[in-house]
C-alpha cells in the first residue's frame, strides 16, 4: 500500500490488501472445512471439492464484483488475490524443494549407508 502511496495510487493499494485480506479468508476457511470433514469416520472426496468449489466460486464472484463496481483501481483486489496465492504455494513448495534437494526424509541420524 506504501508503494502504490508514492506511486499516486493510494486506492490501488487499499483494494490490494484488501485481496490480500480476501485470500487469508480463503486460507482459513480452507483450514476449518478440511478440520471438520476429515473429522468424520469416513470424509468423503466429494464433500470436500463440493466445498472448495463452492468457497473459491463466492470469493472469485466477490473479487470481480469489487473490481467491476471500483474500476480501474478495483482491479488491485485480484491482483491482491493472486498474489497471496503465489506466496502461499511458494511457503508450502519452498520446504519440500529443499528437502528434495538435501535429499533427507526430516528423521534423526541416518543410516550407515550415509557415511
């Protein structure tokens, strides 16, 4: 929001955390379904995209909605949203591409064919 302060376009900035703000809802909603589906004896594949589909269609539809009604400056609520969707997927890929790398499995020690 800073930059886009000294750049002239405060309201971009504003729309763009609240982007950011829209994916961190998103984030945590994932986080609650996922808790209560896989809570029952037997989740269901179907329950869970059901609910994926259904969350991402609501936060999609109110993404263009904000953009449409406050454009051009609107236009910074999807850019907000993609971009906490690259820094989720690059803190989740990050671990896993160093551990690929090291090549470790995160377990204590090693075997003797390590040495």
């Amino acid at each position: 929001m800073l930059a886009a302060g000294f750049a002239g376009q405060l309201m971009v900035g504003v729309f763009f955390g609240i982007g950011l703000l829209l994916g961190l809802l998103n984030a945590l909603l994932v986080r609650r379904s996922v808790a209560s589906i896989t809570a029952t004896e037997h989740p269901l594949k179907r329950s869970m995209a059901l609910n994926s589909a259904s969350r991402l269609a609501i936060i999609t539809i109110a993404g263009l909605i904000i953009a449409f009604v406050f454009r051009p400056n609107g236009l910074g609520v999807l850019f907000g949203l993609a971009a906490f969707q690259v820094l989720l997927v690059l803190s989740t890929a990050l671990p896993v591409w160093k551990k690929l790398r090291t090549g470790t499995d995160g377990t204590e020690g090693g075997s003797a064919g390590d040495d």
